[in-house]
C-alpha cells in the first residue's frame, strides 16, 4: 500500500494542472443523494478561543497566536465514536470532517506538513480514528478539504480573511502539495464517499477540474463538491435552503448554532428550525449538511447533542418521507414542500396560517387511489373546478410538519414538476429595500422566499429608516399580515401601502419578535412596505406574509 500511495503522490505531482474531462454523475451519486442528512464538523485548536475556524486568524486572534494555539490542543474527551453515535442518533447517514481548514492545520498524520495534529498534545489522529468509527457503526465518511490555505507560503493569500497578498508565492507548488495531501486522505481513510472542497480563491475552473481529474485516478466514484474552482457533482448552497432544483445535485451546508466552529453560549436553532431545514432541503431535492462544531475537550455541546437527538426521534417516524424520496412533484411554496418515491408522494405542510386547511392539488396526469394523514387524524378529499381539494381541521395540525400520503396510480417521478397555490400573496414576489448590504447571506429576497430557517434581510448598519417593498404585481385585497423576525430588536414599524403618488399607513406596531400575526383594516394595495420606526442593534426580517 505505501509503495503504491508513493506512486500516486508522485503522479499527483506531475499531473498536469489543465487536467483531462472529469465524468460527470459519479456512480455513488444517486447514493449521495439517497442519503438526504449528513453531519459536517467543524473543529481544530480554534475551539481553544471559540473564535471563528480559518476567519478570526489574524481578525480577532493575530496570526503568531492563532498559529500556536495547536500546542494547547490535548482535547482529552475526544472520541471519535460518540460523535459517529450522536450522528446515528440524529439520523444521519454521512458525516464529513474539515481536515484542513483555511488556516492550514492538519487533523491527521500528514507527511507534508509538521502543522498537524500529530505534534499537538492530543497527538492522535483524529481523521483515522474517526473514519475507523464510521466504518464500524455503518455511516459513510467523507472529508472537507480547504482549496485555499492562508498558513502555507505558497498559497498566493493570507490572513485575514484571505484578502491580503503574499509579496511572493508560488500556486503551482501549492497545488502539488495540495494534490499530495489529497492523495494521503484518499488512499489512507478512504474509499470516501464524497470530498468537500471550499473557497478556491486563486483556483480557476482549469486548475479547479485538474484537482477533480487527479482525485478521480485514485477514486473514480466519489462525489465532489463545486469548490475546487470547477463545477463538481453537486451545488452548495450556504447557510440557507436551496431553491428548487431537479436537474443538478445539491447540498445544503447550515450550521445548528451561528458559528462554523464551537462558540460559548452561542444560540442553538429550535427543533422546528432544524426539522424545517431538513424538509425543505429535501423538498427542493437537495441534501442537508448540518453542522456541529465540538467543544475544545472534544465533546459535542449538550444542547446540540438534545437537539440531534429529538431530529433523530423525528426521522424514526418519518424518516420515510425524506430518505429515498426527490423533491417535487409541487414545488416549493410557503406553507410546505413535497417529496416523492415510487407512487408515493408527500406532502409536508409546514406553516399553515388559519384553523382549518384546504389545499388544492392541481391535476399532474396520474389517479390518486388512496390519501391520508401519515402523522394522524381525518381528512377529506373531494373534486372541485378540475383540482383535487384536501381538507382537514386545525385539530390534526402538528407542531412542526403534517404530512399528507398520496398514493398514485402510477411513478411518481414520472411527473413533470408544478406549481401548487400558496397562503401568502407575498410568496416569491418582486422585492425591494432602503438598503441591502450583504445579498448574498441576507439579501431581500429572503423577506418572502418561506424559508424562516436560513437568512433574513438586514439593512445597513448606517441606514436609520430602514424599509422592505413588496410589489404583489396587481392589486390585490389585504386583512392580515404576519412577520417573522430573527431576534427582538425592532421597537416600533408601520405597515404603509402605496396610494396615488403616496405611502399610506395602515398599521402601526411595536415589536415583533419570533412572530407576529397582525389583523389589518382591510384594503386594496399593489404595492406594500414595511417601515422600521424604532430598533437596537440590526434587526433582521425573515419573513413578511401579506394575506
């Protein structure tokens, strides 16, 4: 095996950078896709400050400090198999370790670098022990592997964050080292069931896709991310739900608190917000990879560890609904998702806004024979204008998702997705705001995209009459508004509406909060806003339903 591994890092070596036509759809990734839920883990000698991973080197640590941190690091608790144990109890089924972070430090017993964890007081290797876990308990392992490296001299950037420029380097000899270190994970703990790269900076698609090339002489199956600086076998969408999409794989990174790596008291999301996240990654057809980041001594925090555990009671029961099954046939839309399997599809109703809910099915081309509440209670169907209406009462709602079973006539996946009817006149409409700094983590759009698990819009720090718009397209009858916000800073808002030439009040307000449901004067708007008069800090809206 090492003779054979020393070939292999010596072809990685050679490998030309322009590299060759990577297969696409890898042959494990209908597996990877199956598998729907799987644990990302975020740790290293960071944890010792409780500071961001690879980020907070040379921002809020200065870079001779942070560099050093790997000589306090004995996580004298760590055990690889607690963590494979709290993941099965989630329901996970594939965990994916960040090896190598932006800052260099290594988790396993590497040969090209003496910054890894073998010369930390914990000196074990965390990579062998863990995957050795994994293989025992039945989850599938996978490594995340840092494209860019802002400890290495020869990676043309350095802290922080990446942006500044080294006065000299050399990215061809980066990428062999890099390659080398691929090719040790590979061949050492592998097979792995995918490999997760992040932030190419400097890593075009020609150099990005020689990495992919070179990975896939060694291991022509494994799925591989878009972050090489090539395309990859999956999208990954960050700290959010991705949209609906069928036609390319997928896969939701998210953390379970705020922060990558282990922070002290930081705010654990609620079971609804992680299950939502589930189901509506699954419902879009993609994969959820839900982060924990283990505490110094190498435990996970007991609040997470609860809070994985209540998912994992959850997906005993309903599991069916989400392991196996693709997105659709409905698409998407604000109260809930749908997934299919066989002649099976379900219905997730997530968020209904009243007592009673009716639901009604555009025809898709295939008989229902039979249709019930997996999650308990009556229902009713009927016919009506050419749709199928499913109607039960507030009674049988549940918590956190009513799933209704539809069994067809015929393959499911046969559909060609549609469009079903939303409860918000907001849903995914034209939107607008006073100021939108950051769009791609908390960009307007996530005012009324149903998603009250992923970002939420925030103004400018600097913008003191901060305002949201939504344009609904034409005029349309209003009594009701509910708007979701991520904390408690807001302490006074209107709601106003476009009148003539004019904004309108129609509503005034002082908190919001987690929710509030707002019985509105009724009226007649195409045009609507949301004011913020009064707040602390920089609030944050997740959604803002106008019915």
């Amino acid at each position: 095996m090492k003779r054979i591994a020393a070939i292999l890092l010596v072809v990685a070596c050679c490998w030309s950078v322009k590299g060759q036509t990577s297969t696409p759809n890898p042959p494990n990734i209908e597996k990877w896709k199956d598998a729907r839920f799987g644990m990302f883990i975020h740790w290293g000698p960071v944890s010792l400050k409780g500071t961001e991973i690879g980020w907070s080197r040379g921002r809020e640590i200065p870079v001779a400090e942070y560099d050093l941190l790997y000589k306090k690091f004995d996580a004298v608790n760590f055990d690889a198999n607690s963590w494979v144990t709290v993941a099965k109890a989630a329901g996970m089924k594939y965990i994916i370790l960040t090896t190598k972070h932006h800052d260099g430090f290594c988790l396993w017993n590497t040969r090209q670098t003496d910054f890894n964890v073998m010369n930390s007081p914990l000196g074990r290797d965390v990579v062998k022990e863990l995957a050795e876990a994994c293989k025992k308990q039945g989850i599938a392992f996978g490594t995340y592997y840092s494209t860019c490296d802002w400890h290495h001299p020869d990676f043309p950037l350095t802290s922080p964050g990446g942006k500044t420029p080294r006065s000299t380097s050399n990215l061809d000899a980066y990428t062999t080292y890099l390659k080398k270190q691929v090719g040790e994970l590979l061949l050492n703990y592998g097979p792995l069931f995918a490999l997760w790269f992040d932030v190419p900076q400097k890593f075009d698609a020609v150099r990005g896709q020689g990495v992919i090339d070179f990975v896939r002489t060694i291991q022509p199956d494994i799925v591989i991310n878009n972050r090489t600086g090539a395309k990859g076998d999956f999208d990954t969408p960050e700290q959010r739900v991705g949209g609906f999409q069928i036609n390319r794989p997928w896969e939701t990174c998210m953390t379970i608190a705020n922060q990558w790596a282990w922070k002290p008291n930081d705010a654990t999301k609620t079971l609804e917000q992680c299950l939502h996240s589930l189901i509506r990654t699954a419902g879009g057809d993609g994969n959820l990879l839900f982060n924990v980041g283990p505490m110094p001594d190498g435990t996970i925090e007991p609040v997470q560890v609860d809070r994985l555990k209540e998912m994992g009671q959850w997906m005993q029961k309903y599991g069916y609904t989400i392991y196996g099954t693709r997105g659709g046939p409905f698409k998407p839309t604000d109260w809930g998702v749908s997934t299919r399997k066989g002649n099976t599809i379900y219905l997730h109703v997530l968020k209904w806004n009243g007592n009673a809910v009716q639901i009604a099915l555009p025809d898709f081309g295939l008989e229902i024979r039979n249709c019930r509440l997996a999650t308990g209670g009556k229902m009713k169907m009927s016919r009506k204008e050419g749709k199928t209406i499913l109607e039960f009462s507030g009674e049988v709602i549940q918590p956190i998702n009513t799933i209704v079973e539809i069994e067809t006539s015929g393959n499911a996946m046969d559909i060609t997705p549609i469009e079903i009817s939303s409860q918000s006149l907001t849903y995914n409409k034209k939107v607008s705001a006073s100021s939108n700094p950051d769009p791609k983590w908390r960009g307007i759009s996530s005012i009324n995209n149903g998603d009250w698990v992923g970002h939420s819009w925030s103004p400018a720090k600097d913008d003191k009459a901060p305002w949201a718009e939504i344009d609904l397209g034409k005029p349309e009858k209003l009594s009701k508004a509910i708007i979701y916000e991520n904390g408690n800073a807001v302490k006074a808002f209107e709601i106003q509406y476009l009148q003539g030439d004019n904004w309108k009040t129609v509503f005034k307000g002082k908190t919001i909060g987690s929710r509030a449901e707002i019985k509105l004067p009724k009226f007649t708007a195409q045009r609507v806003r949301l004011m913020l008069k009064d707040f602390t800090g920089v609030p944050g809206i997740y959604e803002l339903i106008l019915m």
